[in-house]
C-alpha cells in the first residue's frame, strides 16, 4: 500500500517536471518581442475593421474584443510561467483577489437584471480591466526577455491612425467625429479614444526627431500627419495634448542647451589635473571640447528654434480647421485669423462674413440642445447614490434600468468616475493598486536620480505620455476603459520604470 502511495507521488512529480520542461521549450522557441511588436503594429487595423463590424454588422461581439481578450488572457498566462517566484505570486495574490472581485461584480448583476444585458456586463469588465491586467503580466516578460520596443515600432503605430484619417478624408469616406459638430475620424469609431492614442505616442515621435534617429524624413511626414490629424478630428483631449507637448519640446531643448554646458566644465574640471602633464596637447583638447560644446549647443538651440516654427505655421490653420471651430463653439474661445483677401469688393466680404456668422449661430442654437458630460456624471451619480450596500461597492454595472427597460448604461467618459460608478469602490481600487505602485517607485527613483534624469530627455517625454494619457482619463474618457490604448500605456510605463532602475525582483 505505501509502495503504491509513494509511486503514485513520484509519477506526479515526475509529471510536473516534464510539464514544466516542455513549457520552458516552448518559452524558448517563442520569440515575445516580435509577438508584441507585431500586436503594436496591428493596432490601427484593428481599429478601423472593427469600427467597420461596429457600425454595419454587429455591435456586441468585435474583432478587436476577440484578439485583445486573447492577447491579454495568453499575455497573462505566459507571465505566470516565466517570472520568478517572488513576483509569480504577487501576480497570482492580484488575479486571485481580482477573479474573486469578477465573479461578485457578476453575481451583482445578475440580482439586480437578471441573464439581461449580462454579454454588455462581461464586456464591459473586460474592457476596464485589460490595462491593469496586461500592464502586470508585461512587467516580467519585458524583464526576462530583455525587450526594449523601439521608438520607431511605436512611430509606425501612430503614422498608420494618421494615415487612415487622412486617406478617409482624401477620399470622402471618412465618418464625422460628432453628429453635430465638425470633424472627421477616418475609418475608427471613438473619436477620443484614437486622440489619446495619438497624443499618448506622439512624445515618442518627438523624442525620436530630437535623438536625430534614422528615418528622419518619415519621422517628419509622421510628424505632419499628426498634425493634420489633430486638427481635422475635432476633439479638443490631443489638440491641447499637442499644446503641452509643443511646451515640453521646448523645455526640454532649453534644459539640454544649458546642461551641455555645465556637463562641458565638469569633464574640463575632471581633466584639469590631465591637461597640465600633456604639455603641446592642451590647446587641441581644449579647440576640440569648446567646438563639440557648440555643436551640441547649436543642435537643441536650432531644434528648438524648430518647435517654434512648427507651432506658428500649426496654429495658423487653426482657425480654419474643425477643433478650432469646435473650440470656439463650445468653449467661445476664437483664435486669431490671417486673412487672405484677393478680392478687392469690401461688400463680397462682408457678405461672407455675415454668413458666417448666421452659421455660428445656427450651431450654437444646435449645440445648447446637446447634453454634456456633467449631465451624465449628474445622473450617473444619483444611480450610484440610490444604489445598494452591494452595487455601491461591487458597482452598478454597465447596464440601467428606464422607463421599465433594461439598457445599457450611458457612461459620463470620465474613465475615474465611470470606473468608480460601474465597478464600485471594491473595483475602484482594484484597479488602481498596480498604478500607485508603479508611481511610487517611480517618484522615488527620480528623487534618487533628480539631476541625471532631469537631463535626460527620454525621461521627460515618456513621463509627458504617462502624464497626458491619466489627464485625458478624466477630461475625455476612452483612455483606463479601452483595450486600443492599453497597450501603449503599459508599454510606455514599463519602459519608463526600467529606464529609470533595474528592478532584479520582478
């Protein structure tokens, strides 16, 4: 009987270590950082075939949710086998808590709907939760793996999104950002969330253009069509993110034009003692470190100088394009317009300017009809409100009942509110905890590093993109509940963790 016993153990055991073989072969032979390069890659695709299923075959179930659930499910299985023992079961303490979390959220749901709308429930949980989820699993794989995503994979991201507005707009099949104002988004269907894609890959683009790497005319065709995008889709999220990015460049090309400097008398003070023993030499080195001084100088004073010009001629067309008209709309903000008037009749003129006005007036009298953002956070928190004990900390879910009828939810595209509402405060911090970790290591590597990193221009642009990506969350929404930008978040902020330290225990 115990011989029994004890073979029964070993063969189990023996299974184990065969299992765990052929998985760590099958690691191997998998080559991650082309997987994860080509799903970058594949993103605008994505999008636009599944605005296209969105708009003319079936909302529920998208191509975009079936490859991301399945992205984010292998990502998440394929992290557990390959991190080390330490941060295996942290991952497995978090997706434990969160399974758990899931199945109450559901069971919630089902006492307040019922089987109604419970496909909406899923894939509305899904979707808010993919960020966390595939930003936790990436953290190991980018460290065993050694993988860095390079700029340009990102750039060709962004320049496909670009593309695809321009192109739709070219060619008249482009669909309008908002029923009633102006604006178009090419083939996507969320306007806002493509914009933070956008303004959330775009620093990488800059940064790119300030390193001086390879493919410069590209980076500046990139660089145009982001432009033109911005303009042309209306939104206001990436046009004031353009703003700041515009203000971060310049920053950043000061800072650099000044620490060249400093870092040129800190070798020469080094060197001092060096100089003295080599005699006829002195004067070379010291012709030769004052001109790469300038070089250096020169090279962030003439990109800086750039910045400038890209943002005179960018806000000349502002006026004219959609988001300026939109701006000036709802905000009644009206920007500066250089006219060009090669008719000499004064009375043609003022005939087109009278038009004009009738017609911002006719969209004004349009727009006051149109509810806000505030008017779905108003009513959403009087749902939350007058919700149970149990919806107020598991969430009232993705679905309402109106006038008798289960429907879905509007969402206020407020992604904290909306989170907080529809996932409840258990949810809530669920989804947070990995962000508050991940700022805290964060602030205090750069309190330890304050002067290397403050020079350090890679450092700035990817804290831009983390910064511009959670403001967006709370102004326009589409950012912390959708899949399309989770992965360039997580990428962006692991690559901005492991620049700043090399972290041993993940």
């Amino acid at each position: 009987m115990q011989l029994g016993i004890n073979n029964i153990i070993i063969n189990s055991t023996m299974k184990g270590i065969m299992a765990k073989g052929i998985m760590a072969k099958m690691t191997k032979k998998i080559n991650i950082k082309k997987i994860i390069v080509f799903y970058i890659l594949i993103q605008p695709i994505i999008d636009v075939i599944t605005s296209l299923l969105v708009r003319n075959v079936n909302e529920m179930l998208t191509l975009g949710i079936f490859v991301r659930t399945f992205f984010m499910i292998a990502t998440a299985i394929y992290a557990l086998f390959i991190s080390n023992k330490k941060y295996r079961i942290t991952m497995l303490i978090y997706y434990a808590i969160l399974a758990i979390y899931l199945i109450l959220f559901l069971v919630n749901c089902y006492a307040n709907f019922g089987m109604t709308g419970m496909f909406t429930q899923i894939k509305g949980i899904v979707k808010t939760f993919y960020l966390p989820i595939i930003f936790i699993a990436l953290i190991p794989i980018f460290k065993k793996n050694d993988i860095k995503i390079e700029n340009k994979t990102i750039i060709y991201a962004l320049f496909g999104y670009a593309l695809v507005i321009l192109l739709a707009r070219v060619f008249g099949v482009a669909y309008n950002t908002y029923p009633d104002k102006k604006g178009t988004i090419g083939l996507f269907y969320a306007a806002n969330e493509i914009g933070v894609i956008m303004s959330c890959t775009a620093p990488i683009l800059v940064l790119s253009l300030i390193n001086g790497e390879k493919g410069k005319i590209f980076n500046f065709i990139t660089l145009a069509l982001y432009i033109f995008s911005v303009l042309e889709m209306g939104t206001k999220a990436p046009f004031f993110g353009a703003i700041g990015l515009a203000v971060i460049t310049l920053i950043v090309c000061v800072v650099k034009f000044f620490s060249t400097k400093t870092s040129s008398n800190i070798a020469k003070q080094s060197s001092s003692a060096e100089e003295k023993s080599m005699g006829s030499t002195k004067s070379i080195s010291n012709a030769e470190s004052e001109n790469s001084q300038k070089q250096d100088k020169m090279k962030y004073l003439k990109k800086g100088l750039v910045t400038i010009g890209v943002i005179i001629i960018s806000f000349i067309f502002v006026p004219y394009s959609p988001v300026g008209k939109n701006i000036k709309l709802t905000n009644g903000v009206t920007f500066p317009k250089i006219e060009f008037n090669f008719n000499k009749n004064n009375e043609t003129s003022g005939e087109s300017d009278t038009e004009e006005k009738e017609e911002e007036e006719e969209e004004k009298r349009q727009d006051s009809l149109i509810s806000g953002r505030d008017d779905f956070l108003r009513d959403n928190l009087e749902l939350y409100k007058n919700a149970n004990v149990k919806s107020k900390i598991f969430g009232i879910g993705y679905m309402t009942e109106k006038w008798y009828i289960v429907q879905p939810l509007k969402l206020i595209e407020m992604d904290y509110f909306d989170i907080v509402i529809c996932d409840g405060i258990a949810g809530f911090i669920l989804y947070f905890i990995p962000f508050v970790v991940f700022a805290i290591l964060v602030i205090k590597e750069l309190i330890k590093k304050f002067k290397k990193a403050i020079v350090n221009q890679e450092v700035w642009f990817m804290i831009y993109s983390v910064f511009i990506s959670f403001v967006a969350a709370l102004l326009a929404g589409h950012v912390l509940t959708a899949p399309a930008s989770g992965i360039f978040i997580s990428v962006i902020l692991i690559q901005l963790l492991f620049k700043l330290k090399d972290y041993d225990w993940m």
